[in-house]
C-alpha cells in the first residue's frame, strides 16, 4: 500500500510565513529592551520616592515652624500682654481720680485800638485789629502760666502739697523735692489757660486730685487776675502822666535857660529891651530930620533976603550942623556903623534871637502842660476789668485719668510695636534659609 500523500492549500504556507516574521519580532523587541531594565527600573524607584521626597520637605518646614511658634507667642506676651495688664491694673486700680474745676471769664474795657483797624477789618483781615483789641487777654492767659503767679500764690496756697498729696499715686502726683522748673512745667499741665481770640473769652482749667482744691486753686487764680488787670491799669496811668510830667520838666528846663541868656544880655548890654531902645531912638532921628528941614527951609529964604553976613544965617546954619551932627550919631547907634557896630546892630541880632528862643519855650511849656492835662484826663477815663461769665465749676465726676482712651492706645502702640517687631525677626530667619 503507498503512502498517501497530502497537499496543503497555498495559503496555509503564507500562514506560517507570518508566524515565523511575527516570532521573529518578538525576538527583536526581547533583545532591544534587555538593555534598558536597567534604566527603567531606576525611573520606577525615582517616581516611587517622589512623594516621600515632598512629604520630607513639608515635614521640614512644619519642623520650622514649630520651632518659630514659641517666639512668636512669647514675644506677643511680652510686648503686648504684659504692657496692657500693666496699663490695666495701673489705670483701674493704682491711678488716681483727677478731678477738673473750669472757669471763663473776659476782659472788658477801654482799651488802645491798632491804628487802621477798620480799614483792616473792611479788607478781611481783622483778625489783627481783634489780637490786638484782646491783648490784655493774651496779657493775663501769660501770666497764668508764668512763673510769677506761682511766686504770688504761695503766699496764700500751698500748691506743692495741692499736687503731692499722699493718696495720689506716684506716677500722677508731683514730688516736693524736685526744683521750681520742674513745679512751672507740672503746673502748665495742670492749669490750662485758652483764650478765644474772636470774642476775647479766657477759659482757664484746673486740675487737681481733690474737688475742693480744684475750686480753691481756680477761685484764687480768678483774684490774681484781677489784682494783675488793676496793677495793669494803674501802671498805664501812671506811665502816662509820668511821660507828661517829664515833658513838661524839660519844657521848664529849656525856658529857665532861655530866660537867664536874655538876662545875661541885658545885664552885659545894660540896656532892658535893645528893640524898643532903636525903637526910641528911630522916632528921635525922625523927629531931628523934621526939624532939620525946617532949619534948612527957613536958611534958603533968610538967604534970599539978607546978607551972607547976617546973624541969623549963622544961627541957622550953626543949628543945621548940630542937627545933622544929631542925626549922624543917633544912626551910627542904630545901624552900627564904624566903631559902634558891636552895640547896635549885632546887639540887636543876637537879642532878638534870644527873645525868640525865650518864645518858643514858653510856648512849649504850654503844650506840655496841655498835654498832661490831656493825659490824666484819658487815664481817669481808662477802665480795664474783669467780666464772669462763668465762677469755678464745681467737679462731680473726675475726668481724668481718661482709663478706656489711655488703655486702648497702649493696646495700639504694642501691637504696632510687636508686629514691626515679628515681621522683622521673620524676615530675617526666612533670608537665612
């Protein structure tokens, strides 16, 4: 029997052709990638520790912060914390009340107005004309905190032991054994004076840590004042009729000079009044000149009719020269000509000159006179005083120390403090990283 023998399809051959290619593809990609296990693995262990490497930073920066965070509360402790508790428990129970006494009051009267201050207040600027009308307001609210007043009360007051008092705490009250400068700064802090310069008003506030003293202290700062606006109207009067009466000294003063030079010429040119002396002797030359031409007039008709030998053209002639002789002396005494120039005509300038000067002075004396007149009369009329308008408050509550306001701008000033202070120190520690 022979072996059968079997054909296979064309297409089976071609089926077994792509097994072979595809085998021989796996085998190539088996050979190809051998090699990068290696690199494959150590990327699959790399991704692997990613988020460890992630959570190990994280982990370092909570381990930062943790170790910041007890600074952070130990410094808002101490600069916020303990400074409010301290303000609190210094406010609430260790500081004392302070109790204010305030009093208004203005100054009225005649006083000096600024030269053109309508003109000024027309223009839109008369606050000048009003600081100057209100100067005695200004006066007294300077001399409220003055030195001065302190020295004055003290005679009355014992204002050391008004601002030292025992029950006061230690930080408000005033220390006796410090120096008067000390005294003058904590008494500007303690009297205030404002003064309104629109309607003039002084307001003055007192403060104390008893009720009674605030109004005692206020009531007796009020008497100052009106002591000083009386010393001030006394002082004004009196300089005003000081300067008057020194005027008139010297007006008295030049004249008695004056006076005692015209005596001193007349004694010297022994003559009481040179002026009506040429006077005197211009009348006589007038007179002499009239007779003079008579003497001539009756000489040119004796002439015509008598002879050159006659009597009486001798006598006439002979009066003629003692005439013009007269006259010629009379004028040499009134013009000052030749040796008699020293006593006539400069006797007479220089005596007229004195008796001028005398003139001016008597007159001046008299405007001095008028004028001190005048200078009492306006300082009898000058009225300068004190108008209430309203006595020492007696206090009901005290005012001071103001506890929620003093309270809550420390709580203010230590945040401030302390965030300025956190944001630095963070800063720094962040740049050091």
């Amino acid at each position: 029997m022979k072996p059968e023998i079997r054909q296979e399809p064309a297409h089976g051959g071609r089926l077994d052709s792509a097994r072979l290619a595809g085998a021989g593809a796996l085998d190539l990609f088996s050979a190809v990638g051998r090699p990068l296990r290696p690199v494959v693995a150590l990327a699959r262990k790399t991704a692997a520790l990613r988020p460890r490497f992630g959570q190990g930073v994280a982990a370092d920066r909570r381990i930062d912060e943790d170790a910041d965070a007890p600074w952070f509360w130990r410094s808002f402790v101490v600069l916020v914390l303990v400074p409010v508790a301290a303000s609190f428990v210094y406010f609430h129970i260790l500081a004392s009340d302070q109790f204010v006494s305030e009093m208004r009051f203005a100054v009225r009267g005649t006083t000096e107005s600024l030269p053109g201050s309508d003109a000024l207040a027309a223009s839109g600027i008369g606050m000048l004309a009003a600081l100057n009308v209100n100067q005695d307001a200004f006066i007294l609210a300077d001399y409220i905190k003055s030195q001065k007043i302190i020295d004055d009360l003290s005679k009355e007051i014992d204002l050391r032991a008004i601002f030292s008092r025992p029950g006061a705490d230690f930080l408000a009250r005033f220390d006796p054994s410090q120096s008067p400068e000390d005294f003058l700064r904590f008494w500007r802090k303690a009297v205030d004076p404002v003064v309104e310069i629109a309607s003039g008003i002084v307001t003055v506030r007192v403060r104390t840590f008893v009720r009674e003293d605030s109004v005692r202290l206020a009531a007796a700062i009020r008497a100052r004042c009106d002591a000083v606006i009386n010393d001030l109207l006394d002082r004004m009067r009196g300089d005003m009729i000081a300067r008057g009466e020194a005027e008139v000294k010297v007006a008295m003063d030049r004249l008695a000079v004056k006076r005692a030079s015209l005596e001193g010429f007349r004694n010297t040119r022994m003559s009481i009044d040179p002026l009506a002396s040429a006077h005197s002797l211009g009348d006589t030359i007038t007179d002499l000149r009239r007779d003079l031409v008579g003497v001539e007039v009756n000489l040119a008709s004796a002439r015509d009719s008598l002879g050159a030998d006659a009597l009486r053209i001798k006598m006439l002639e002979s009066d003629r020269g003692l005439l013009s002789s007269q006259i010629a002396a009379l004028e040499a005494k009134v013009t000052g000509t030749g040796a008699n120039a020293a006593t006539a005509a400069a006797a007479l300038a220089d005596y007229d000159r004195l008796d001028v000067e005398k003139d001016l002075a008597e007159k001046r004396v008299q405007l001095a006179e008028r004028l001190l007149d005048n200078a009492r009369t306006d300082g009898n009329r000058r009225h300068i005083y004190l108008v209430s308008i309203e006595d020492p408050t007696t206090p009901e509550s005290s005012l001071f120390p103001r506890r929620g306001g003093e309270i809550l701008s420390i709580l203010i000033a230590a945040l401030t403090i302390w965030s300025v202070i956190a944001l630095t120190v963070s800063g720094v520690r962040d740049h050091a990283r």
